[in-house]
C-alpha cells in the first residue's frame, strides 16, 4: 500500500471518530463555503459580461445629409486586403491600398460652397475637434503642407466600449460641437469641405473599434469571404446603400469645351438655358471607380428625338475619376429651339449595371439663332 493510499485512511479514521456534532458543524461550515464560492463566481461573471455588452457596436446612421447615389456617392471604400493588394468589402477594388475609411463625396465645390451637413452616425461624447485648416485640394497645396493634419478638419466621437467615429475634410469654420460635449445621433457636426489630404469635396468617415478600423458595410468580421457581411448601418440605411462599384457622379451641358476645373468647380452646374448664338454645345460626365476594361457611352439627343453625337469611350486603366465629353457646333442655320438631352452611362467590364451607372440631364435652347 502506497503513502497515498494509507494517508487517504488515516484522514478517513480521524473523521470518523469526531464527535457528530463537530461533524455537522464542519458541514454546515463547508456548505456555507460552497455558497460563498458559486455567489462570488455569479458576480464575476457579470462583472466581465458588463464590459462585454457595452462593447456592442453602434447602430449607425448616414452621416451625411444627402440621398445616396442621388446627390452623394460613395467614392472609396474601406481596404480589406492585409497585403499590397486592394479589396472592397464586395471584393471588388472600389478603394485604395490602405484605405481606412468609406469616403462619401458630394457633386462638386459648388456643392460645397451651399452647404452639405455632416451628421453624428451614433449618439456618444466628442473626444476630440480640429478646426481651421483651407478648403483647399492637395494638388494645389501639395501634401508637406497638410502634414500631420491630413484628416483637415474634423471631430472624433467616443460612442463606449471601445468604439468611436471619426469625420474627416469639413469646410474650415463649420465645426459645430466641442471637445467634451454629448452629441445624439443625427445632431449636425459640420459641414462637408475640402480640408486636408483630399482633392474633392468629400467626407472620410472612418469606424474604429479599440484602434481598429472596422468596415461598417461588412461589420466586425475576419477573413476574406465576401458572401458574409453584418453591416453595422441602421436597416433603412442599409436598404439604400445598393453596392455600386463606379458611378456617373456629375453631368451636364456647357456652352464650351469642359475642363476638369470648370466640371469640379461647379461652374456650369446652374446653366438650363443654352443661348442661341452659342456656337457649341458640349456635354460631359465625370464618373467615379472606372476599372480597366470598362465602357463610358455618351449621347446628345436634339428636340427632334435625331442622336446629334454620341462616344464610346474604352477606358483602360483604373482610374479614381474620369471626365469625358462630346460637342456638337452650331450649324449655319442655328440651333433647333427645344430641349437638348445629354446621357451618360458606365459599362463596366462584367457586364454589370447599378442605379448609379447612368445619368441624364437636359437644357434647353431658345429661339433659332442665325449663322455669322
């Protein structure tokens, strides 16, 4: 019989031979220990789920006062691939490497100048703000000048649990809340600028959960299958966030030939009336995410109903923004009085189309205008 063994019948003997009083005291004593232990274990197990529910992730709304794909589009997304590769949260390339936010841009700086809010996605405290740094695009500035202020200005939300939003580029002075101050869901932070690391209007909105960015198209997911995502949006904006891989962002007619400058700016944004002794009709279209192997079609069609010009344009190159545009010159007899209508559409090279792929505009042209 080994030390063990033997010991285990001497404890057994000892037990044994107390008192049956002594006995039950030690029992009563062991079963008020075991209680202590399951009530102790009861409370830290709260004590660790507490932290754990707080750490849900925001519900959250559009943070930009605008219809998607209507008067907003979304330019990039956030980049999902951990390598030198880029990836969507769909897998397609509708971002850019190292991407951490979803950038939500506007028409054009005319936009801008109206004034586009920007809105709390998740009530929650502001952890931080920046303010007073140029509406002015990086081309002109050039990015030394930005230096460690490439988020331009914008505002920082702790939502709890480890989560907090970041809203980046607002226009210098539009800020609208401190540092400190509790803010609802939906309340106005600012306005959408051009402040910062970017070359168009637009707002980088940026999710993060302890550090780390989280796509709120996919949710907090791993891995690489792009058949599961569990947005974080709020369901009514998730139903209109259709997943749209390029988009016919801005169109319309000029009584000239377009430049980037004039399209960007907004500067024909407003002309409905061709005048008569125009001597050229021109129509373009700026498209956002057009990839390798996509088709950009563009059309003017007269009062008539006769296609005056149309364009294909193969585009072979991934480009973050494209301008293209066609023109018609006047004749010697002038123009047909009537409405002209413009169309644009994006082919892309699967063969897909989404809402935002087309656009049409139109103006109209007063009385016949003789040739000089």
């Amino acid at each position: 019989m080994n030390g063990a063994i033997r010991g285990e019948l001497s404890a057994r003997r000892r037990w044994r031979g107390l008192p049956v009083r002594r006995r039950a005291r030690l029992h009563a004593v062991l079963a008020l220990f075991t209680l202590f232990a399951t009530l102790l274990a009861a409370l830290l197990a709260t004590l660790f789920a507490t932290p754990l529910a707080r750490a849900a992730p925001p519900e959250l709304l559009w943070p930009v006062a605008c219809t998607p794909n209507q008067d907003c589009w979304i330019a990039n997304h956030v980049d999902l691939d951990p390598g030198p590769g880029i990836r969507d949260y769909k897998c397609g390339v509708l971002t850019y490497e190292s991407h951490n936010g979803t950038d939500i841009a506007i028409r054009d700086r005319a936009a801008m100048e109206e004034g586009v809010r920007v809105l709390a996605a998740a009530a929650g405290r502001v952890r931080g703000t920046r303010d007073g740094v140029a509406d002015t695009s990086v081309r002109d500035t050039g990015r030394e000048a930005i230096k460690d202020r490439e988020c331009g200005n914008g505002a920082v939300i702790d939502h709890g649990g480890g989560w907090e939003t970041q809203y980046c580029h607002l226009r210098r002075g539009s800020l609208k809340v401190k540092r400190s101050e509790q803010v609802a869901a939906g309340q106005p932070l600012g306005l959408v600028g051009l402040s910062g690391l970017t070359e168009y209007p637009h707002l980088h909105f940026t999710l993060r959960h302890h550090g780390r960015t989280v796509d709120p198209f996919r949710g907090d997911l791993e891995g690489a299958d792009c058949s599961v995502a569990s947005p974080l949006w709020r369901a009514d904006v998730t139903a209109a966030l259709a997943y749209a891989p390029g988009a016919v962002y801005n169109a319309g007619f000029a009584p000239e030939r377009p430049d980037a400058e004039g399209v960007r700016s907004g500067r024909y944004r407003k002309i409905a009336v061709l005048p008569p002794d125009a001597p050229v009709l021109t129509f373009f279209a700026d498209v956002f995410g057009v990839g390798r192997g996509d088709t950009l079609e563009i059309r003017i069609t007269g009062p008539d109903g006769r296609v005056l010009a149309e364009r294909r344009v193969p585009i072979e190159r991934r480009q973050a923004r494209q301008l293209t545009y066609l023109g018609v010159r006047r004749t010697a007899a002038g123009w047909l009085p009537g409405v002209y209508r413009g169309e644009a559409r994006l082919i892309r090279a699967d063969g897909g189309e989404t809402a935002a792929s087309s656009r049409a505009v139109t103006i109209e042209v007063g009385e016949r205008a003789p040739g000089r």
